[in-house]
C-alpha cells in the first residue's frame, strides 16, 4: 500500500501538519526537522498527492506549451529551451504538437484549464483568442509566439518576419541581384505576409520590379517547395537568386535546386530565412537570415515568469518583444554571373 503523509509523520515522530510544512519547504520548520521528515518519506518511498496540493496551493507545477510540430529547428529549439529553463525554475513542460489545427490547439487549451496547469506558451495556429484570454482571467500565465493572435490580451513574443525578408532581399541586391525569385509562405498567415511585405519593400527601394511569375505563395509543406522550385528553374529566363521564406518548403526547394543543371552559387544564389542545423551540411552551406529561436524561447520565458511570480491580471495593451534576426552568410550567395 503507497506511504501517506501519515505514516510519513509517524515514522518521523511529527505531527502531519509538520511533515506537510517540511516537505513542502517552509521556511518555519528546523532543519533538523526537515531532514528527519525527508529521510522518512524517502524510506517509505512516499510521493505526494500533486492534486491535493494543487487544491491547496493553487499551483500544479505544470506548463504547456503548443507548437504546430517539432520537426523544424524553431519549434525543436522552442520546446527544449523552454524544457530546459522549467527544469530550473522547478516545472514540467507537456508538450502539444497540432499541425497548425486551431481544433486540436483548443482541445488542449480545455485540458490545460481543466488540469489547472500553471502557465501556457502558444506557438501554434494564431486562432483561440477566447480560449487564450479566458486562461489569463482565470489567473494562468500565457505567452503567445509567432503567430499573431488578434484580440489577445497576453503577451507576446514574435520574429521580426518583415525585417527578416527584408535583410535577405537587400543582400541579393548588394551582390548585384536584380531578377530575384520568392517561395512565401500564405499570405493568411503572419509570417508569410509580412515576409512578402518585406521582400516587396527592399524591392521598391531598390526601383527593382517585382515579376508575378517569380513569386510562388503556398502551403508549409515540402511538397510545396519541390513545386515552387521546379517551376521557377523551369522558366524561360530563370532567375539568378532564390530567396526562400517558407521555411518548411525549403526541405523540398533546396533537394530540386540540388538536382538541376545549375550552380550554386554560380549561377543561381539561395538564401533562406530561419536558420535550420543542415543548412550548414549542405553543399556550399545555405546562406539564412537566422531568427534566432533560442531567444525566442528565453524571451517567452521571462514573460511567462513575470506572470508567475507576479501574478498581475493581463493589461489592455499587451506587451509585444520582437527578436530581430542576423544574416549569416555562407556559400550559396555571390554576385551574378
């Protein structure tokens, strides 16, 4: 039969109230008490009641975090940073992986508030406003990240998509660049709008024109990548630099670049936004705009403590931190042939 926190206190020679403070750590109980109290609840192997002590202390040590997938480096870098930084503040991490599903994002939005999980991080579809601001009235920590939430009272922690594509088209066009192509994600979506806002932009500053047929905006897929790709090389007048803000299509442009006649970056230049580890394996290694997802994931953190600790309700204008991105050049971008 498990231990209680009854027998605990017997074997200890204390009260239950005492074995209750001691393992709880407070800060009343002498040393010497403790040490007697831990040593009996490690010989009896006793583990608490989490959901009574919930019920108590309004706190499950619990955290959720929502991503679309974990098969990019972002949302890897998100997931184990976070992991990382809640192992330290005493935490577990459940980890909800949606495919981008606004359903399958709110179902485990419900069971996070069912659970009385202490906090949430939502780098998921951009959709639940009501769910994410029914979670902060009710006294939970929530951050949201990537994706705009529109009507959102929790604060946020984004990339700076715009400067991202803008940074990479201005390097294209100081290498002398001037007939580039784009693989975007949708335009419904934050990233892939303000992606091509960017990309639009250091083209208009530069008086360069932006032709229809070199722009492709699709689905976060490889499959889209592969079919952006092999029409863009398969122009008539193809041209010298791809630029590639679709991240996820990138697992499928890059292998058909790859495969072509073409030489990187001899005759064709490749930059990518956010940076992803084979990037570097590839050969010549992938030039990116990287979004630094590390800093992502710490920044999320602070805002998702300062709740934690503080415990103040959610504000009518709520903070938004943008981590602006670094361009990290490596060998597929050179001047045109």
């Amino acid at each position: 039969m498990p231990a209680t926190l009854n027998s605990v206190a017997a074997a200890a020679g204390v009260s239950t109230s005492t074995a209750s403070r001691a393992l709880s750590g407070h800060p009343a109980v002498l040393p010497s008490t403790r040490a007697r109290v831990e040593a009996a609840a490690a010989a009896l192997q006793y583990q608490p009641n989490r959901t009574a002590s919930a019920l108590r202390t309004r706190r499950t040590g619990l955290l959720g975090l929502v991503v679309n997938s974990l098969r990019t480096a972002t949302f890897h870098t998100i997931a184990e940073t976070l992991q990382s930084w809640a192992a330290g503040h005493d935490y577990q991490v459940l980890v909800c992986t949606t495919g981008g599903d606004p359903a399958r994002e709110a179902a485990f939005l419900q069971m996070a508030r069912q659970h009385h999980f202490d906090g949430v991080v939502i780098a998921g579809s951009g959709a639940n406003t009501d769910l994410v601001n029914v979670l902060l009235q009710e006294g939970r920590a929530v951050v949201t990240m990537n994706r705009e939430v529109p009507g959102s009272l929790a604060p946020s922690v984004m990339s700076a998509y715009e400067t991202a594509a803008r940074m990479a088209t201005e390097h294209l066009l100081q290498l002398g660049h001037t007939r580039i192509a784009a693989i975007e994600g949708p335009p419904e979506v934050t990233s892939g709008r303000l992606h091509h806002a960017g990309f639009l932009a250091a083209m208009a500053a530069a008086g360069v024109p932006v032709h229809d047929e070199l722009v492709c905006r699709g689905p976060f897929t490889p499959d889209f990548g592969r079919w952006a790709a092999t029409q863009l090389l398969g122009l008539t007048e193809p041209p010298t630099a791809l630029l590639v803000t679709n991240h996820e299509a990138s697992f499928g442009a890059l292998p058909v670049v790859g495969d072509s006649h073409l030489r990187v970056p001899g005759q064709l230049s490749v930059i990518c936004t956010e940076d992803e580890p084979f990037y570097q394996w590839w050969s010549p290694p992938v030039t990116t705009v990287d979004n630094r997802a590390e800093l992502l994931a710490t920044s999320a953190a602070g805002l998702l403590l300062s709740q934690l600790t503080a415990g103040s309700p959610a504000q009518p204008a709520p903070r938004v931190e943008v981590v602006p991105p670094v361009l990290v050049a490596r060998g597929t971008t050179a001047p045109p042939a």
